[in-house]
C-alpha cells in the first residue's frame, strides 16, 4: 500500500502539461501578430495607392504643360491622338468623342496600364479671355483616384 501512495505524489505528467499550455499561449499570440499584420497590411496598401494617385494626377498636369511648351497653340486645338484627352467632358472637341466615350488613360511610365495613369478634362473657354486653360487631372492607382485642377497661363511657372 505504501508504494500506491508514492505512485500518486509522482509528479512527471505535470511537465507535459505545461508545455502544451505555453505552446497554445503562444500560438495565440501569433495568430494575433499575424492578423494585425494582415490588417495593416491592407491599410497601408490604400495610403500607398492614394497618394500614388495624387501623384499620378499632378504628372497629368505635367504632362499636358510639356504639351503647351512644344506647341504654343496646342489649347486650341483637340490632340485625338493623345489618350488622356479622350473622354466625355470635352465639349466642343473635333474627335467624335460623345458623352458615351469611356476616358482614355496615359501611364505615367512607359506603356504599363497596370501602374499609375491619368486622364484630363481641358477647359480652354476663357483662353482667349483671359490666357488661362483649366485642367482638371485625375489620377489612377490601383482602384483608388485622385483629382487636381489648375489654371494654367503664360508668366508664371509654366
């Protein structure tokens, strides 16, 4: 009988318990790590792309001012050849375009249409008024949009 009772003071199951308690503590803990990160992920991901089109949005900008130092009279004219022009808030244009006319979009780099585009709406009415072109660029990065407007006209930056 003496020998039952030391059997039940013996202590060797108690190391194993413990060690399956930590682990699950411990995998909680990264499954919660690794959550967050996904979230942030995501998050990160948006700002990234919503800055990227404000960017995008400005080089429209750039691009159609480089248009106006090659060409003095390029605001008077419609470019149907150039894509960030195509759209359906052109009124008065020469290309056919329509309200129907999906916009056309220019990548910033190269030829790649997956990364950052833009498109422009040009508003040329009060050239002749008073020297200035409005254009309204809108940038696009992934699925988020940025949009900028400036007026531009000769004697100042451009």
């Amino acid at each position: 009988m003496k020998r039952r009772m030391t059997a039940l003071r013996d202590d060797s199951g108690t190391a194993l318990i413990m060690v399956i308690g930590w682990a699950m503590v411990l995998a909680i803990l990264v499954t919660a790590a690794v959550g967050y990160a996904i979230q942030t992920t995501k998050v990160a991901r948006t700002g990234q792309e919503w800055g990227s089109a404000q960017s995008a949005a400005m080089a429209g900008i750039e691009d159609y001012v480089a248009r106006l130092n090659r060409n003095d009279n390029y605001g008077r004219i419609w470019d149907c050849s150039n894509a960030a022009l195509r759209g359906p808030n052109q009124p008065g244009n020469t290309c056919g375009w329509t309200a129907a006319t999906a916009p056309g979009w220019l990548p910033v780099v190269g030829s790649d249409l997956t990364g950052p585009t833009f498109h422009y709406d040009v508003d040329a009415s009060s050239l002749d008024k008073n020297g200035t072109i409005t254009v309204t660029s809108t940038g696009r990065v992934g699925k988020e949009t940025r949009t900028v407007q400036a007026a531009i006209g000769r004697g100042g930056s451009t």
